[in-house]
C-alpha cells in the first residue's frame, strides 16, 4: 500500500454494485471512498418520497432471483413484501394480460383451454413457420404470428428501440414464452418482492458508514481522486473512463413525467404498457402498488423511451455485433498492464450489460470474492 494513499479503494458511483463491494470491503476494515456525480445514493433503485409513497424515480424495480444466496443476502438488511409483477396491456384501449398466458390467449382468441390455445398459436403461425427471421418482426411473427405481435410486441417495442421492427436484431426475441396456464405472474423466480420501506433501505443498509461524497463528477479531477486510493472500482461508462478513443457505445435511454393524482387509485395496477406506438410512452407506473399503499392520494410515472445523448441517463445497452466489438476494445485496454493494477471495472455500465440487480448482486460478490480474497 503507498504511503500517500488515505483509502485502499476509491469507489466511482454509489449504486447497487457498489454497494455490495463497499459492505464487503467493509467486513475486512477496508478504508472506502464513495463518490458520485448524482445528488443521492442508490444509482437506479433510488427511491423518492412523494406523498408517503416511495417513488422508483428511474423506472421500476422489482426484485426477483432464484439464487438463494442472493436472496440470503439482500434479506440482511431489509425486509421484502410478498409485491408479485404482474403487469396489464393497453392496446387501444383494450386490457391484456402478460406475460403471455391463457387470460391472454383468452383476450385475444376466446380460447379457454391449453389444447385450444396451441392450437390457436399453430393456427396463427402458420403462414410464417418457413421463415428464417433476420429480423425481430419476422422472429415474433414467426412464433407467435399476426395478432400477438401487432397488438403486444410491435407499437411497444419500436418505442422501446427507436425504429422500425425490420430494423432490430431478430436475437432480441429468442423466444415467447408462451404459459398454459392462468398465471399473471411475470418471473418464474424463487423469490420475489420489493424492500418494505423501498429500495433505500436496502442501500443504506449495505452501505453502513461508508463515507460517501454525491455530487461530485469523478473526470472533473480525475488525478486528483486516483491518487487518494490505492485501487479504484469504476462503474461508470466504460468508453468514457478511456475518453471514447475507439468511438461511443451505444445506448437507448429513458425519461419520466411523474405526477400526484388527487385519487387513490388511478390504474389498478402498478405496471400498465401501452403498446399501440401511436402513445408515445411506453409504460404507466403506479407507484404505491409496489408496497400496497393505502394513502388517499397516488403517484404515477410515464416512461418515454429517446435516444441517449450526453445529458440524459443511459439505460439500455445496444448489444449489436457493432457495439460488442468496441466493447472487446475497451475490455482489452481495461485489462492491459497499463491499468489492471491501479483500476478495477464492474456494474452494468461498465460491463455494457443489461443485469437485473440479482445479476448485479450476484457480479458484484464474484468480483469482491477475487479481490479481496
């Protein structure tokens, strides 16, 4: 360890991944900075209060895992309610049910048993079932055919990309998961739930006394906060920790119109999507059914998917073969001797990956079991 150093390590951003580094770098008395150019902790899972409802300010998170030894872990420090997803459709002002289900075959077709319902979906495949998709409209049309895809998949996820469903790579549909079964259930998970008291709970208790300093823009003075750390965790953009030099990931972002009703219950539901492309948001949120809320009033989220720029949050990660090589380049530089020593990279953006926060949790633990073993 250098004499000058004040922390072992520096860590940039104060989300969930970072969270679980810093507890457990915590358990072997390493001395940890947290530092984030956001005004709060808790990256994405941060939660507003608004009206006593805890607000998912950057979109909804809902926890869910198989993994029992996440689960185990998360459980240390907050409680979780029994929240179950289970998200409505609007088309047109018409209600379905996902995922996709035999109240959702039913909505769609009449159809009310699982022989009728398969027979259904062959039925409606069948002018596509010689396809070989290239790309997403055809893959949807391929396994699910016209109706389904017209009325769940198409508007929503055009939105979602920012352009035409010819235009997406047939892999971001691999399949539909198509249920036999009356269950609204969105996850197939174990576990499922969202902290009691909401996401900031979870946080502060991982956490604990790490000192953390928010408001603060790590490439504002870089030099300046490297050398108060032996080791730094960066979980920002990796391309922009390397100055973009091979060029710009890409990413789909996101922003919110969030509003107080002067009602108790406004949808019914605290996940509704809108799938005709003709509403330009995507998803209604109702916040106070994540914790069964019983307050007079409720607060509600619009979702309008954009194109990221650099004043706006990036979300989503484009994982086409284009971006996946720049990401190799950036992997490869991270690696080099240059900065493997002083530099340690982790957290969806700085892996270019979409991770639900199990997976996050589940990396962040790997990466700590490496590190300070």
């Amino acid at each position: 360890m250098t004499t000058s150093a004040k922390y072992d390590y520096l860590i940039v951003g104060a989300g969930l991944f970072s969270a679980v580094f810093a507890h457990q770098a915590s358990l072997q008395n390493k001395r940890v900075l947290v530092i984030d150019k956001r005004d709060h902790r808790g990256g994405n899972i941060y939660c507003e209060n608004v009206e006593g409802i805890n607000v998912h300010k950057y979109g909804a998170h809902i926890f869910h895992t198989s993994n029992k030894e996440v689960w185990d872990y998360v459980n240390q420090f907050v409680d979780f309610n029994h929240y179950v997803n289970s998200p409505v459709a609007n088309y047109r002002d018409k209600l379905y049910n996902l995922p996709f289900n035999m109240n959702t075959f039913y909505q769609l077709w009449g159809v009310k048993t699982p022989a009728e319902a398969k027979a259904k979906i062959e039925e409606v495949r069948a002018p596509y079932k010689d396809l070989e998709p290239s790309n997403l409209e055809e893959q949807a049309l391929f396994l699910g055919g016209k109706d389904l895809y017209e009325k769940l998949i198409k508007g929503y996820t055009e939105k979602q990309w920012g352009r035409p469903a010819t235009q997406i790579p047939s892999f971001i549909i691999k399949r539909l998961p198509f249920r036999f079964t009356f269950d609204n259930n969105y996850f197939n998970d174990l576990y499922q739930g969202i902290p009691i008291g909401g996401y900031n709970k979870l946080i502060d208790g991982l956490f604990g006394d790490t000192e953390i300093l928010t408001g603060l823009n790590y490439f504002d003075e870089k030099e300046k906060y490297d050398a108060m750390a032996d080791k730094v965790l960066y979980t920002g953009k990796i391309d922009e920790f390397f100055d973009c030099q091979f060029g710009k990931l890409e990413y789909r972002s996101l922003h919110f119109e969030t509003e107080v009703l002067d009602t108790d219950n406004f949808q019914g539901n605290a996940v509704v999507n809108y799938t005709d492309k003709d509403v330009p948001f995507t998803r209604i949120l109702e916040h106070k059914h994540f914790e069964f809320g019983t307050s007079d009033k409720t607060v509600i989220t619009r979702e309008y998917p954009h194109e990221f720029s650099k004043d706006n949050e990036p979300y989503y990660p484009l994982n086409d073969k284009v971006n996946e090589a720049l990401l190799s380049q950036y992997q490869e530089l991270a690696q080099s001797a240059q900065y493997r020593e002083k530099y340690i990279f982790g957290g969806r953006l700085a892996d270019y990956k979409y991770y639900d926060m199990d997976d996050t949790i589940e990396a962040a633990l790997k990466l700590t079991s490496r590190e300070l073993s």
